[in-house]
C-alpha cells in the first residue's frame, strides 16, 4: 500500500505528541517512585497505571483524539484501564503509517486484557462475586428494624443483596452486631455469601435537637382516589415490662407492605384479646377511634385501622362493644415529635457550638423580630475554621445562607436560598460548608470505639468524609493496630477537598490489598454544586477506572420506590446510568425488597449493552424487526 508524503508527514506529527504524552507517563512514575513503593502488592500494577493515566488527564488532548479518529485508530477515550498499553499500540500503528521502524516501548504494567480483569479481581475481593452472574453488585442499608427483624434481611438476601449497610451514625453495637449476625445466619442457610460494611459516622456536621412537641405515632391506612381503603394501616402492641417484637411472636404478619410500627401497653386484658375484637381509644386530636384484632396471643396484639390515628403517648386503650372492661391500659413507646424551623430568603439563623435545643424565631404583637432562629450545629471545627462570606448550605442543598459573622460559640446566617413560601428545617439535617477547608481528623474518637466493637463483624470499613491522604494512613494505623488489616477499606467521596485530593487519597488507600471508592452524590452536589454533579461522579469513575479501584455508585437510588412503592421516570434512568460502577447502593425504606428487585432487572437489561463506559454492540431487537419489516 502507497502511503502518501502528506499522511506520512501527519502520522510523524501526532507520533511526536504521543511520544511527549508516554515520556511523561514515565517521568510521573519515577517522580512518585517513594509513594508507589509503599502501594500494596495487589495494586502495584495498577498504581502504575494510574500515574501513567493522570499525566495524559493533565492535558486536553481533544484536538489529538479528533486528528487520530480521522486516521481510524483509537481516540484514547477508553484507556482508563490500560493507559500505556494504549499509547503504545497507537503509536505503533503510527509508526507503520509514518514510514518509521517500530522503536522500543516502555514495558506497560498492564494490557488490554489484564487491566480489566485486575479491576475485576479487586471488585470480587472487596465486594464479593454476585451470585447470579451479574457484573454489579447491590448494597443495602440496613434500616434500625433489621436489628430485631431477621425476617427482612432473609429477604434482601434471597432477592439479590450482596453487601449490607450497617450505618454506625444511627443506633448502637449491639444493634449493630445483632444486623451482622443475622445476615451471616441468613446468606449461611441460603447457600450464599453477603459482605457486611460498616460506615464510620465521622465528623458529620448536622443541625441539633429541635424543642419537643410530644410523643405521637400516626397509623394512615392506604385509600384509592375516592377514599376507599385499600388496606389496613396495622399496628403491633405489646406489653411494657416484657416486650417481644412481631417477627418474634409466632403470629403471622397478614398482608402487610413495609413495617409494621410498634407501641407498648401498660395494664390489663392485652393477653385476652381474640381475633375480630374491637379496641377503643381517643386519638391526639380527642377523636374517638376504633381498630381490630387481626391476631393475638400472649405476646401482643396486632392491631388494624380504616381510619388516619394521631397515637399519643399515654393513650388509653380499651376494649369496645360487650368486651369493653376486658382491656383497659395506657400505651407508650410512640416516637418523639420535634418542632421545626420555617427558614425564608433574608431571614436570620444563629448557629451555636453550645448543644441545646433550637428554637424558632419569636416576634413582639407588632410582628418585630425579637430574637432570630438558632440551632445546633454538631462540629465543632466549623466554629474554628469557617470564615465570615463563605457559604453555607442546609438539609442536602435545599436551603443556602451566607456567613456574615461568627465568634468560638455562634455563627451568624443570613439565608439566600428558600421555597418562595419558606423551608423548612428540622433537627439531624446534614449542613455543608462548601468554602471551608478543615482541618479536623476524619477519624473520631467515636469512630474508634465503634470500630473496636465491630470489626469482628465486618468484611468492609468505610470512612466517611475523607478530605486527604492522612485520614486514610489514620485509618489503616488503626487497623493494623487492631490485627484487623484483612478488612476492605472504602473511602466515602463526600466533599471538595476529598474530590480535589482525590489522586493522592487514591494511592493511600492502594497501600490496603483491598480499596473501594464509594460517590457519595448527594453531599457531592451541595458542596461543588448540582450543575457540576455528573462531571465530578464521571472523574471520579474515570480515575477510579485507571487505579483498578471498585466504585460504589451511592445516594438516592430509587429512592422514591423504596419509600413509595413507584419509581419515578428519572431515577429509573439513574439507576439504569450506574452501570458504569462495580456496585450500587440502596437507601432503607418500607419497599426496599421491591425496590431491590427492581434494580436487579434494570441491571441485568443494561449489562448486555454497556461495560463500564464501552458500548459492547449487543444485537438490537428493535433493528431486526426493522429488517425483518422490509423484507415484507
């Protein structure tokens, strides 16, 4: 084949900038020769390849992929996984088409085959292998019920969860031990295998307890359009001195959807109780209302009611009709209900370091502000490294303030983001500071504790709020300290500083044999904002990709679904986009089982379509039919 002078003179250009891109891939991995030595064995390879990969990133090669489509070789899109063995095998063919003699190339540390195969040894390492075939994997937050309801986790387990959620920022160790234990004894007598990971609370800054309101319960059965109840709101009451949980009792559940709440009962007669008996009380509001023995036995009743119920605590409950002195007694055990903030655009909001319940704004008879809004903040390093101007964002974005002044005990907020009609903000929001840098451990002295009673109970640690590289050297002293270095370790992607720290955190954590990275989207949007969200989640994967570290894609997948039933059209689309990650994380709700199952088979749809970000160009149904149309 005649090769004319003009491609040849194209080919030799393009050759030199791809010489000048492998040269300093080289150059990076002596400069971090020190960091690279101390990397893990597993991930010797792969953190060469990584600094092979931030050198080519540094630069917009743009203009060289468009200059090497055009030739018909590849544009270097997908090199993640093997970033010298691509540039090598593109200039080689450049080589060919310069005139030029295949010169020596620096031996790459992976090919087109071993870099996506480490990535996926180290996503079965960490995560385990799915036990249905898929390529995802699923992870479940475990919800405080799982504690005592053995039951639910049997379920995720049978519809699909590999890996469960232990939340350490809600509940305590023995709940936690308790969920731990359940799923072992659950994943053991199906025949299966399910991770546990623990999620370290860390500094997380969240507004404080608000003044209580009192204690109620509200049971809303489920109607149609009319007002027809379609089903039964069902309530489980059991005694005060000796409660037993429903899961336990030995009576069957009926035809429930979610959980099934709980109240105690102080008194008499709840063990005289039979099916198809009616109970009385009156509700917050003084209304008089009925519900019916569905079952009973000595440990409870179960309760249903066709009407709304405000169920305050000391309610007295007793029977009705010609049972009516068989049960009298008061019931307890309703959840507390906390007063709240309505925050508007130019409103004032004091945040202090002193932990005491916040209370709203009060007014004088003429409507002049007497005193403005305060409210908790639980971190402390706000209070020393904040700065007045900076921003300040509140319950996961949906109110925004400003700083306008501050000393060591309160933090002066001016709002600059609220509902026309004003937000509301309600005690354990999340608040991020956006422009601040801290300087605080992402290790606590709690987190410590918590991870001293769990790690014999876990396969996976993952720290929350990462903002450099020591908060994962702190870590991993922490594990070696313990014995307990075989645990995976993921980093929580979950602020500016970890996603601007990211390359020198990733090669921290390499010094573990086992790394995931977890997108934690949703504080990832308040702190770089939403229009910069799905850019920052794709470098994440992408740096991700080239350091053969699993991603947990994570935050508010399918969440409507798990806690409506339906999913909405745009998260069934997101849910169908974490294709791209190794695993994918579920949030608790009543519907978690459907919503799980349901994310299964989005999966399994897109894994014949795409892996990782590489159309695979599975035959199209839609295109025969199109073919099979015009042959008629």
């Amino acid at each position: 084949m005649t090769i004319s002078t003009e491609l040849q003179t194209h080919a030799q250009v393009l050759l030199s900038q791809l010489l000048a891109l492998r040269d300093a891939g080289v150059q990076m991995e002596q400069t971090l020769a020190d960091e690279l030595a101390a990397v893990s064995p597993e991930f010797q390879a792969s953190a060469r390849n990584f600094a092979h990969y931030l050198v080519i990133r540094r630069q917009d090669i743009r203009p060289l992929q468009r200059d090497l489509a055009a030739l018909g070789l590849s544009s270097l899109g997908v090199l993640e996984s093997h970033a010298m063995a691509s540039l090598n095998a593109v200039m080689a063919r450049l080589e060919d088409l310069s005139g030029q003699e295949e010169s020596i190339k620096p031996n790459a540390p992976v090919d087109f085959a071993s870099g996506p195969a480490l990535l996926q040894e180290h996503a079965d390492s960490l995560l385990g292998a799915t036990c249905d075939g898929r390529e995802v994997r699923i992870m479940v937050t475990l919800p405080s019920e799982a504690a005592q309801d053995p039951g639910l986790i049997q379920a995720l387990i049978h519809t699909g969860m590999e890996v469960a959620r232990i939340n350490c920022a809600h509940d305590d160790a023995e709940a936690w031990q308790s969920m731990a234990r359940h799923v072992r004894a659950a994943a053991a007598a199906q025949g299966k295998t399910c991770r546990v990971q623990i999620d370290l609370a860390g500094p997380k800054s969240r507004t404080g307890s608000m003044r209580s309101l009192g204690r109620m319960l509200k049971i809303k059965p489920e109607r149609d359009v009319r007002g027809r109840v379609l089903r039964e709101a069902l309530l489980w009451v059991t005694w005060a001195d000796r409660p037993q949980s429903l899961a336990l009792s030995g009576l069957p559940q009926a035809d429930s959807v979610g959980v099934i709440p709980s109240l105690m009962f102080a008194g008499v007669g709840l063990n005289a109780l039979e099916s198809g008996n009616v109970v009385k009380f009156h509700d917050a509001r003084g209304r008089l209302r009925e519900a019916r023995v569905v079952a009973a036995n000595a440990a409870g009743a179960l309760l249903s009611f066709d009407s709304v119920s405000l169920i305050e605590d000391g309610c007295e409950l007793q029977s009705a009709g010609k049972h009516k002195h068989a049960l009298r007694g008061v019931l307890s055990g309703a959840p507390e209900i906390a007063d709240e903030l309505v925050l508007s655009v130019g409103d004032v909001l004091i945040l202090t370091r002193e932990d005491k319940p916040g209370q709203p704004a009060s007014f004088d008879a003429q409507g002049t502000l007497l005193e403005p809004a305060r409210l908790h903040c639980t971190l402390d390093a706000a209070f020393n490294d904040a700065k007045p101007r900076q921003s300040v964002w509140l319950d996961d974005g949906r109110i925004g303030a400003s700083i306008e002044r501050m000393d060591a005990q309160t933090m002066s907020l001016r709002i600059t983001h609220a509902l026309p009609e004003g937000s509301k903000l309600k005690a354990e929001k999340g608040i991020n500071f956006p422009d601040t840098d801290f300087h605080t451990p992402a290790l606590t002295a709690k987190d410590m504790l918590d991870l001293e009673a769990m790690y014999p109970h876990c396969d996976l640690v993952a720290l929350s709020f990462v903002r450099q590289a020591d908060d994962v050297r702190l870590l991993q002293a922490k594990l070696a300290a313990l014995n307990a270095c075989q645990l995976g370790i993921v980093l929580k992607i979950e602020n500016r500083q970890a996603f601007e720290n990211l390359p020198r955190v990733l090669l921290a954590g390499m010094r573990s044999p086992q790394l995931g990275v977890m997108v934690a989207r949703g504080d990832l949007a308040v702190e770089l904002g939403f229009e910069r969200l799905s850019e920052v989640q794709e470098e994440i994967i992408w740096l991700c990709e080239a350091a053969h570290v699993p991603v947990i894609w994570a935050t508010q997948i399918l969440e409507n679904m798990a806690k409506s039933g339906a999913p909405s059209r745009p998260e069934v689309t997101d849910a169908a986009m974490s294709i791209r990650a190794e695993c994918v994380m579920l949030n608790k709700g009543p519907h978690i089982v459907s919503a799980l199952g349901f994310l299964i088979r989005v999966l399994a749809r897109m894994e014949g379509h795409y892996s990782k970000r590489v159309a695979t160009l599975r035959k199209l149904s839609i295109a025969e039919s199109f073919a099979e149309s015009k042959a008629h």
